[in-house]
C-alpha cells in the first residue's frame, strides 16, 4: 500500500528541488560585478526620500479589499456564462438580481468616498 505514494512522493521531492535550483540559479551562475549604481534603490529614477517604514494609508488597503470584492464576481458570472442556456429564465433573474446587488453595493462605496484619493 505504501508503494502507491511513491512516485507522488518523489514528484514533491523533485518540484521541491526544482523550486530551489530556480530560485539560486540567477545566484550561481549570473555575473557579480557589484557597482554603485547597481546596488542604489531605483524609485523611478529619483533619489529617495525618507524611509522605506512609512506607514501606508489605510485608503490604500481599502481599494485593494474593495477591488478583490469585485472581482470575484468574475467567479461566478464565467460559469454561468458558459452554461447560460441550459439554465433557463430563472438562471437569467437570479443573474440580474446579482449584477444589481453588487451595482447597489458599488453605489454606497462610492457615497461613502472609499475610492476617492485625498
């Protein structure tokens, strides 16, 4: 019995040692000649300012959970789509009531300013 996980143990071991050879092999085997405009921080071709500590805004994480929302409805509008004629009128209603209820939901954030940057 324990014969059978075999090879699905020596794929893990293999993707496992896969992973690390690509991940080291820039390392290994790429040119090092270290200079000081290699090793500079590029922020768009301006001098940084600051620390790299600061805090972000919390608008910024808002629009990023607010983005993820959104887009799973992307999950579930594809297969619906793909099967939309064997489901019938009822799937088409269900469909409508969805869209609106996220259209409604995109409406208060936008009452709300969670996409407006101060």
């Amino acid at each position: 019995m324990l014969s059978y996980y075999i090879p699905i143990a020596l794929m893990m071991a293999i993707a496992v040692l896969f992973g690390i050879i690509m991940a080291n092999l820039s390392k290994w085997i790429g040119p090092r000649k270290p200079n000081y405009q290699k090793l500079s921080t590029y922020e768009s071709g301006m001098i940084p300012i600051g620390t790299t500590r600061e805090r972000v805004s919390v608008k910024y994480y808002v629009v990023g959970m607010l983005f993820i929302i959104f887009d799973i409805e992307l999950v579930f509008l594809y297969p619906w789509a793909v099967t939309f004629k064997a489901l019938g009128a009822y799937a088409l209603w269900e469909m409508f009531l969805f869209i609106a209820l996220l259209f409604v939901g995109y409406i208060y954030i936008l009452k709300k300013g969670a996409l407006e940057w101060d």
